[in-house]
C-alpha cells in the first residue's frame, strides 16, 4: 500500500487509541504524584502496555483497549514486564549512547545526534516487534487455555 492509504486505513483506530493514551498518561501521571503510589503506576502500565497492538489489530473504543490489554495480562504480569524491560531498555540506548559520547569524546552536538538517531533508527523498531510479538504471543496462549481453568500464577477463588 502508498503511505497515504496506509494512513487512512489506520485512522479509524485512532479514535480510540489516542482517548486510551491519554487516559493512560493521566492516571500514571497522577499516581506517580505520590511516591507511594509508583508501584500501582507501574503495574497498569505493564497491564496496559498492549493497548497500541490491541487497537492496531482489534480496535474499539479505548475502554476496550484497556480491558483487552488488561485480560491478556492476567496471570502474565512479569512475563510482560521483564519483555517491555527490553523494550524500554533498546529504546533508551540512543540517549544513553549520546550522552557517553558527549561524557567521553567532546564530539559535537550534531554528531552526538547523528550517532543518537542511527541507534533509534534500530531501536524502535525493535520495541515495536518485541511488543507486536508479546501480544500474539499472549492471545495465543490465552486461546490455547481451557475454558474456566486460570491461568498460571492465577489465583482461584474458593466459594
């Protein structure tokens, strides 16, 4: 496809992406006001960090998104977490790189940015297939398991 009909094919799910996104930033936002409520920031983000794949593959509003990417974490916290680790840590290795770079070298600026970009230009893409496959992945398993049986590392509610 042209880059203009890829556009147009993906503005549809916008509508609820960007409403999702931005409901993420203000409740994340929010909790880290307070030291005390980093670790529940940290645990919605991880359970909402496949709403962009979600709405890239599903769509729907973003209170969809969000459920969606919550059900498929469930019972898979750390598994997410320790993946979108790798994701974080690829893309914060420009700016790590830049920076030693203008520690160690006095390079200029521009060069820094240049040396900054060419890592980003491997580095985002690599986030993105890295959360493209956590999200396949997950709604495989979840289609894999029995109806009614949790999870592994889910809790089972006793009557």
């Amino acid at each position: 496809p042209r880059p203009l009909a890829a556009y147009r094919a993906i503005l549809p799910r916008l509508r609820g992406l960007i409403p999702a996104m931005v409901l993420i930033a203000v409740i994340a936002g929010t909790l880290t006001l307070s030291v005390i409520f980093i670790p529940v920031a940290v645990w919605l983000l991880v359970r909402w960090s496949l709403a962009g794949a979600v709405a890239g593959t599903e769509g729907g509003p973003a209170l969809r998104l969000l459920r969606r990417s919550a059900e498929l974490a469930r019972g898979r916290w750390w598994r997410m977490a320790s993946i979108l680790l790798v994701a974080v840590i690829a893309l914060l290795l420009g700016p790590a790189i830049g920076v030693a770079f203008l520690i160690f070298t006095g390079a200029s600026f521009d060069f820094v940015n240049l040396i900054a970009g060419v890592v980003y230009v491997a580095a985002v893409p690599l986030s993105a297939v890295l959360t493209t496959y956590l999200y396949y992945d997950l709604r495989e398993r979840r289609r894999a398991e029995p109806a009614g049986e949790p999870a592994a590392g889910e809790a089972v509610a006793s009557a």
